[in-house]
C-alpha cells in the first residue's frame, strides 16, 4: 500500500490534482499506509527473531499481520499484491464496519507486541546477538543515504512525514524514536516503537475520518463506475481512453518520495505527455540501505550476518528495481 | 507597387483566438486555423473532399456572426476575427457530442474502430461528461451486408456522410446515401445499387467511427497493437503511398498514407490486398539440385552454374524483374556488367490489367520504369526469352523473381532463380534462392512518373530469405568481383551518383521506429 500511495503522489503532483483528491481518501490512504508500515516491521521483527531461535515470537507477530493483512485483502481484495489506491484518491470506500474491526485488531496486535516485548526485548541470547553488532554511525547513515528505521537507528531524525509532511500527516501527533548506537538492537527497538507509533496515527485518524467521496470527481482521471461504464456510452469511452491510451499526464519531470516501511521510497517520473511515462524510476529505501553491508559486515563473525542482515529488512521485490 | 504585372499579394489577414494571422486568400477557415494552432475537432470535414458542413463540430465564432459558424464551411476574408475557444464555442462543441452519442451504441470492446476513433477521442477531448439520457436509444440495423468488401453497422454511423463523398467524389459512383430523418436517419446503399466501386474501402479509411469496416480486417487485430511503416503500394504502376499495419511479422492491413503528388488520400481495393501474397506460397529456404541446401552452398553451386554458362559461348541470359527494387535492379545490372559480361538480358513482370483515370494503371508492376532507366543493355522481352529458350541460344539462366514465368526449361542447362515465391520455376530451378518481399527491404520503387519512392521494412524475411541484392553481391564474390555494396543506403547512394533519373531523389531519414498505433498515430 504504501508504494501504491508513493506511486499516486507523484502522478497527481505532475498532473498538478494534489490538492483535489477528496479529504476522506487522503485520510484512507493514510490507514492503509500505516497499517502496511505495521506488517512490515512486524515481519522483519518476527522473521529476524525466529532466525536466531525465537520461534515464539515469530507466531506471535505474524499472526498479528495475518490479522492486519486481512483488513488490507477486504479493502483492496488482494492478501499481499494490494492495488488499492488510484490516481486521484482510492478504488473504492471502506467496506461497512471496517473501522471497528482495524480497532479490534489493533487491541488484539497491542497484546501481541506486549507478549514479544517481554519475550525478546530483556532476553539475554537475544541481546548478546543484537547488541553492538553491525554499528552504524550517523554521519554513515547520512552519507550513505540511509533513512527509515536504519537510518533513525543511529540517530538521524529524519522521517519524511515529519520533515517533509505530506497527505494529511501534518494534522497527527505522533513522535519519530530514534537510537542512539546504531546497531542491531537499536534498529530492533526503532522499529517496535514505530508500530506502537503508527497505531497512535491510525487511532487519531479513525477517529478523525471525515465523511465524503473517496476519488477525485474528473472523468479525466478517475475511472467512471462499473454500472455507467457497462450502461451508457460516454462511461464506455472514457474508460476505454483511460485504460487503453492511459491516463496522460503534462509533459514534465517529478520526484516525489514518501515514507516507506524501509525509509525513503522515492519516485522519479518523466512524462512526454502521453498515456505511459517516458520514464519511471523509484527508489527503493533498502537499495541505499543493503549497500552499506559491505562497510560493516567485515569483521563480525559468520553468525552476525544473520540478525545484521534481518534488521536491514531487505525485501527482494523492493530491491531489485 | 501593385501593378498588372505584379498582382497585390492574394493574402487576407485574419485575427484568430486575439492573434494576427495572414493567410493565402481563398483558404478554407478550419484549415487556416489549424495551421496556427488552433485546436478544432471535426467529423464531416475532410481535406481531400467537398465539406457539407453537417457535423457543426468546427463551430467558431466569427464576430459580426449573429450565429457561430462551421469553420470548414467557410473561406477566410479579410479582417475576420474568429474564436475558437470561447465559453459558448467549447459548449456548442460538448452539446454536439451529447447528442452524437445519444444514440450511439456501447460497442467500444468489439468496434474495429476503437482505438482510432475520432467520436471517442473528441468526446474525450471535448466532453467527458457522463450521460444524462436515461430514456432507450434508438436501434438501427447491424451487420448490413452493403458490399463485396464492406460491412455496415448504422448504429454507429454518426451521419457525417464522409463515405457519400468519396463514392460521388473520388471513386465517381454514387452508390450510397442517406435515407430516413432525425434520429431515425440511416445511412444505407442508394436503390438497386451495392457497395463494391474499385475504392470502396476507402470509406472505412475516412470513416469517423467504426460503422463502415472491412471485411478483410474486421475481428482479425486491435488496431493498437499494430505498428505502422510508411511505404508503397506494389499493386501497379502508379505507387501510392501507404502504410503496412503490420504485427509480429504479419501485416493485417495496407492503409493509404497521404501523397499529394500521387494518390492523395486514397488506394484502390485491389492494391490493398497486395499484403496477402507477402505470406502465402513464401519460399523459404535455398535449395540446389532440388534439394534443401545451405545459403552459401546454393550460392557456390549458382556461381559454378553461371560459370559454365558464361564459358558456353554467350548462351548466359538474365531475366530483371519488374517488380523488384531500384537497389536489386542496380546490383543485377552491376553482377551482369562486371562479373557476368553478358548481352543478353531480358526483363519480365506481371501481365498488364485493367486501368482507369483515378489511380489504377494498366501496368502492374512496381518498378518497371525503374528497370528501364537502370538496366543500360537493350531489355529483351517475355517473347525473346522464349524463342530462345526454346531454339536454344540460351542455355543457362540467372532470373531474379519472376517464378511464375511457364516457360519450358527442359533445354536448360543451368537454371538459377532468386525469388521470394514459389512458382513453377522454382520448381525447375538448379538453384533457387529465397529473396525478401517488398514489405520486407528497404529500398525504393520507381513509378511510371519516374518519381523514385522509398519503402521501409516492416519485418525482416521470413527463414532463410535474404534481400536479392545481398544475394547478388555474394554471388558476384564467387565469382571473383567485389561490388562494395555493404547495405541498402549504400547501394541507393550508388545509384543516385548513377542515374541521371534518381538525381534528385531522397533516401529520407534512418527507417523510423515503428510507432504503435495508438489513438490516431496516424489515423483518425
């Protein structure tokens, strides 16, 4: 979800329309971010535990994200390949009774925390592998332009809803934890508070949701409803132009970058004017972070690479662009 | 100074959109505008026919006008101050669109037309509102069997009557025409008449929407995956110019590309089925002795043959053929003159047909001017080729294409054929070479004006076919003459420093990427 709303931002900034998306979609897209950000650390925490043995932990958290996964599949009707969000706000509104159950899920994901918390956090094995190891320092994590939780791990206060706010994270109150050594445990610990973060920015704004429609009212743009399209002529067409010819966006250049579960995920668009982009690049913030392994793996022992390389979070997909 | 001799200059000046404009006097508005910028959508107004004025899309404002004005409808004046995108113009515009579509059925996934239709681009362009009508649209009848080439669907049919003018204007046969009123009206054949005049197939060209499609092309490909290669028609002598919409290696359709020196905005019917034969009856692989061989074998074993015809006392004859390139024709000349030193050539093509004073000549071959400017021998024809043959004067024989020529080989000796179809004389052959077709080089064709054409690979040959002048080069090689020909420009650059007829003419820009067809690339 999150790449999806990067994707969005950036075509609506170069189609100039940011400011017309509907107030509630805005709203949305955030839930469905900050949801996504959960599942992403909930499985590099769990996952980078069960590799050191904690098997435990790993059932706790994800079957949290299966919880929050499933939320995600009744919006978007996909567990894991979402497609939720569209050029101009979402698909569609959220299903009847969806925020009770996010609420729900979210009391049932804060026992889960809980139980891994004390499970993992004081837990001597767990810290003799964490602690200390794969040290980062700040001006590193600058040059080497690493952001998110590895970045925040050592120190650097850099988080792009803080610094450069965009949708509606501006109206939240949520704090940016950052750590103070750079190493493993510390990108362990960033990453267990920004869960407990993200669930205060989801509760602010269900509990702030405004009412209204959920895409931008421009045929244009947004794609004509199902039943017009099947019924009426004009619907046929322009869904037929948007889908066939694609959306064209002014000839132009944009980079456009929100906070991702890793950090910094960037879109880089250059339109020619038609309906396809001339070019499209993103950032992906793992690239930029699995790069520096090679600064700080020398010299750990065999055994470190494992939690070192789990609290990276590299996700193959998001890499290898 | 005006004088008698020196006319004042036949200019008016006109104010389009707040900006001064001067344009030749006489000029069509819609035209004048649009070579300034100005965007006008049109349906019924089309550049190489007469402009009834029916479709009221090019409505403008002209000031002093109590009412807007169809701006194909009207030539420029002096002073005029026209607006072609006022409040009141743009809604004119929207309102026309609604009441195009009021009736218009919802065929957009299985319209041919989708994807160069001008009804969905304008509406997307111009309108993009969702209908208001909520009442049933009025039914017509699909599927109209209206010609041997066409079909008609009158649901469609946005009533621009572009394909009544090019029956009455360009082919000259009044065959269809408008019955019924309102929302009723119905385009439909004229009484007792059909669809099926030699340029019939131009009314799907020119037609707005998909309610007048081919039957050769309907249902076979959605235009937007075909892509476009500008070249020239094969058919006849004249060369019309024309595009190959072609995918992954096979053409669908041959459209005609505008020209004004030659075809203007049309084709016949006949020449766009020119695309079948580039698939059928293809031969595809060299063969020697009757047997599949290896392009550099056959090659070796033509060398050997023409060898000993040549060492046979003069009884070594060369068949050019009509239809091929100005580039093979060059390098055939250049093999004959410099490696084969014979006399005796001949030249061969199709056999003339039926001709008309639109576009259709008698002659049915591309380049038959071409072969005569190039070939510098006196050309011997069919009927020398066999009486020789037959007396036995000649004995052995290079023939490039010309595979279908009955002539009786038994006497031959040698028999090497470079050709891209199978025929009977490939059958006969020693040797037989596959060459590449027309859509299939690059090159150029010289039609009965002498005006030099250039044509586009739209694909590369099929199997093991190779451009004729390639194969003719490498023949040459073995039989020990070098003729630096290293690509198609190369031999083209080599004529025109030749050919006092190819003087002036153009190789043109490297062949342009094929471009996807998509929304009115070059159609619509």
């Amino acid at each position: 979800m999150l790449n999806n709303v990067g994707y969005a931002l950036a075509v609506e900034k170069l189609l100039e329309i940011e400011s017309k998306v509907p107030e509630r979609a805005q709203y949305i897209r955030v839930i469905v971010g900050e949801i996504s950000r959960i599942t992403d650390h909930l499985t590099c925490i769990a996952a980078s535990a069960m590799e050191l043995g904690a098997l435990t932990i790993f059932f706790y958290l994800i079957k949290a994200r299966e919880w929050l996964w499933e939320l995600l599949e009744e919006v978007s009707g996909a567990r894991l390949t979402h497609s939720y969000v569209r050029i101009g706000g979402v698909v569609a509104d959220l299903p009847a009774g969806w925020p009770a159950k996010l609420r729900d899920v979210l009391a049932k994901t804060r026992v889960s925390m809980r139980d891994a918390d004390k499970l993992l956090t004081n837990n001597k094995i767990f810290r003799d592998r964490m602690d200390g190891i794969g040290i980062i320092n700040k001006a590193d994590a600058a040059g080497w332009g690493l952001t998110g939780p590895v970045g925040r791990s050592t120190g650097l206060a850099y988080d792009v809803r803080k610094d450069h706010p965009y949708l509606v994270y501006d109206r939240f109150d949520f704090d940016v934890p950052i750590g103070s050594t750079g190493d493993n445990f510390d990108r362990y610990a960033v990453r267990m508070e920004e869960i407990y973060q993200s669930m205060r920015i989801l509760e602010q704004a269900l509990g702030t949701l405004p009412e209204g429609p959920t895409i931008i009212n421009d045929p244009r743009v947004a794609l004509p409803k199902k039943t017009e399209t099947y019924n009426s002529i004009e619907a046929m067409i322009a869904h037929f132009k948007l889908i066939m010819d694609g959306l064209h966006v002014p000839p132009g250049e944009i980079y456009s970058f929100t906070e991702g579960g890793n950090g910094e995920l960037g879109f880089y668009i250059v339109s020619d004017g038609t309906g396809r982009p001339w070019k499209c690049r993103v950032r992906p913030p793992c690239f930029a972070n699995v790069a520096i392994l090679d600064k700080i793996l020398p010299g750990l022992f065999i055994a470190d690479v494992v939690p070192t390389f789990g609290m990276m979070n590299m996700i193959g997909g998001e890499c290898d662009r | 100074m005006a004088t008698e001799a020196n006319p004042p200059a036949e200019t008016v000046s006109v104010t389009v959109d707040g900006k001064q404009h001067t344009f030749k006097k006489g000029m069509n508005l819609l035209e004048a505008c649009q070579s300034v910028g100005a965007k006008i959508p049109f349906f019924c107004y089309h550049p190489g026919l007469s402009s009834p004025a029916v479709c009221r899309q090019c409505l403008v404002e002209i000031k002093g006008s109590p009412k807007p004005v169809p701006s194909c409808y009207v030539t420029v004046a002096d002073k005029m101050e026209v607006t072609t995108n006022s409040p009141k113009v743009l809604d004119i515009r929207r309102q026309m669109l609604e009441f195009t579509l009021l009736n218009h059925p919802i065929d957009c996934p299985i319209c041919d037309k989708a994807g160069e239709c001008s009804l969905q681009r304008h509406y997307f362009d111009w309108d993009a509102k969702l209908a208001r009508n909520e009442g049933d649209k009025v039914r017509k009848a699909k599927v109209v069997d209206v010609g041997k080439h066409i079909v008609l669907d009158q649901e469609r049919c946005i009533l621009c009557t572009r394909c009544i003018r090019v029956c009455n204007e360009v082919a000259k046969a009044p065959e269809l025409t408008m019955a019924n009123r309102g929302s009723h009206e119905v385009l439909t054949t004229a009484p007792g008449q059909r669809l099926d005049n030699p340029y019939s197939l131009n009314t799907v060209d020119v037609c707005p929407v998909g309610a007048l499609t081919s039957k050769d092309f309907r249902f076979t490909r959605r235009v937007w995956e075909l892509a476009a290669t500008p070249s020239v028609c094969p058919g006849c002598a004249t060369g019309c110019s024309i595009e190959i919409h072609s995918s992954r290696g096979k053409i669908y359709r041959l459209v005609p590309r505008e020209n004004q020196a030659v075809n203007k905005f049309w084709m016949c019917d006949e020449g766009r089925f020119e695309y079948k034969a580039v698939h059928a009856n293809r031969l595809l692989f060299p063969s020697s002795g009757g047997k599949r061989a290896g392009v550099d074998a056959a090659v070796t074993e033509a060398a050997r043959l023409l060898w000993s015809g040549m060492a046979d006392g003069g009884s070594l004859g060369v068949v050019f053929s009509f239809a091929a390139t100005n580039e093979d024709t060059h390098a055939l000349a250049r093999l004959v003159s410099e490696a084969l030193k014979v006399e005796r050539v001949y030249a061969a093509g199709k056999a003339p047909g039926w001709s008309d004073d639109i576009l259709v000549s008698a002659d049915k071959n591309p380049n038959r001017t071409g072969v005569e400017r190039i070939v510098q021998l006196p050309l011997r024809n069919l009927k020398d080729l066999t009486s020789d043959v037959a007396s036995g004067s000649v004995r052995t024989l290079l023939v490039l294409e010309n595979s279908a020529l009955e002539l009786d080989t038994s006497k031959l000796a040698g028999l090497v054929l470079l050709s891209s179809h199978k025929g009977p004389l490939a059958e006969a052959a020693h040797v037989a070479l596959p060459v590449a077709s027309w859509a299939e080089v690059d090159g150029t064709f010289t039609n009965k004006t002498g005006r030099v054409q250039r044509i586009n690979a739209a694909f590369p040959p099929p199997a093991e076919a190779l451009a004729a002048w390639r194969i003719i080069a490498t023949l040459a090689n073995k039989l020990g003459v070098d003729l630096k020909l290293g690509s198609a420009d190369d031999v083209f650059a080599e004529e025109v420093r030749r050919y006092p007829f190819m003087k002036d003419a153009d190789w043109g820009p490297p062949p342009a990427q094929l471009v996807q067809l998509r929304f009115g690339a070059s159609r619509g």
